[in-house]
C-alpha cells in the first residue's frame, strides 16, 4: 500500500500470463494469497522430480538396468544400422 495525498492506496494485482515467442502461455505470476493456496503443491512437486532425478541418477550404477539396456542395444542394433549414417 502506499499514501497519496493523505489516501490510502492498495494495489490490486490479477495472475499475469507469460508467453513465449508463439504465444503459448509458459508461466504465471500469481497474487501471493493464491500462491499460498498451492504453494504445498509445488513443494510436493519438487521432492517428487528430485526423487526421480536420483533415481534416474542411480540407473547409471544399477546393473540390472545396465544388462537390461545393453540386451535392448543388441537387440535393436540390426533396425538401428538401416536408420543411422555409418561413421
């Protein structure tokens, strides 16, 4: 709030959409009473991708999934040769 001319004066701010350069919304800026609002939602977010970032992370030393991954490359080596330049 600011004072004008012994008045009080409050602003009002509305959700701001941010476009990208084709015009599809890709944020919002939210009034803080309706970020409140969500604010759990988010965090709950956060620790549910930076669970499976660690997860994903932890794929690399995994060697069931090495053994796995390495049996799928075999497997498709022959289709993946059409499809590909040669070095």
């Amino acid at each position: 709030m600011s004072e004008r001319g012994g008045m009080m004066l409050q602003a009002t701010l509305s959700r701001q959409f941010i476009n990208d350069t084709q015009g599809r919304p890709i944020a919002v800026i939210l009034p803080i009473e309706e970020y409140a609002r969500i604010e759990h939602i988010l965090e709950e977010h956060d620790q549910k991708e930076a669970r499976q970032l660690r997860e994903m992370e932890s794929a690399a030393n995994d060697p069931l999934f090495l053994a796995d991954l390495e049996e799928t490359m075999t497997a498709y080596e022959t289709i993946d040769a059409e499809w590909w330049e040669r070095a």
